[in-house]
C-alpha cells in the first residue's frame, strides 16, 4: 500500500510503498506559491500509477494550503494538462508559460 506525505523539511512530497521510498516530487515555496521542479519514481516502482498519486495528492495539499502552483516539472505540467481540475492553481496570468 503507497502512503504519502510532505517531507517539508526535504522540500518534497514522497510517495512510499510498504515503507519503502519510491518516489518523491521536489518543490520549491515562496509565500503563496509552491514551484514543482522534478518528479522521480525509482525504476522498480514504474508502471504502478504512483506518479499520478503523488502528484495529486501534492496538488490537493497546494490547494488546502491555498498556494499558487508552477509547474516547471514536465510530469506534474502534463498532470496538469490531464487533469483540468487543477488548472485553476496554476495563476491564469502564468498559464501561457506553461503551455496550459
């Protein structure tokens, strides 16, 4: 079973599977805004759909948090394009940037 959770102090959201790490989102936050830079998934745990969890999950705590969301990271910019529910974290005056 994959838990995650947000390692603040590693600036990450990480994804585990039976408590072991499988995957982390790195980010960067500013007041407001939290900026997704890189998206990894160790190789043993590809093709399970943890990515997609990861990030959602990311996306919804951006959205609790009332943060402003970047997605410099490819996989989390076509996470977004995937899945329009989120596009409204990604500021509108940002989203040509981004191809969204």
């Amino acid at each position: 079973m994959a838990r995650v959770h947000n390692n603040a102090e590693r600036h990450r959201y990480e994804i585990e599977v039976d408590g072991e790490l499988a995957g982390f989102a790195q980010y960067r936050e500013r007041p407001g805004r939290i900026s997704f830079v890189h998206t990894e998934i160790g190789e043993r745990f590809e093709g399970r759909g943890l990515a997609g969890e990861l990030i959602a999950f990311a996306l919804d705590d951006a959205r609790e948090r009332e943060r402003e969301v970047l997605p410099f990271c490819p996989f989390v910019n076509s996470y977004i394009q995937g899945h329009s529910e989120y596009l409204d974290l990604v500021p509108e005056g940002e989203r040509a940037r981004f191809g969204l």
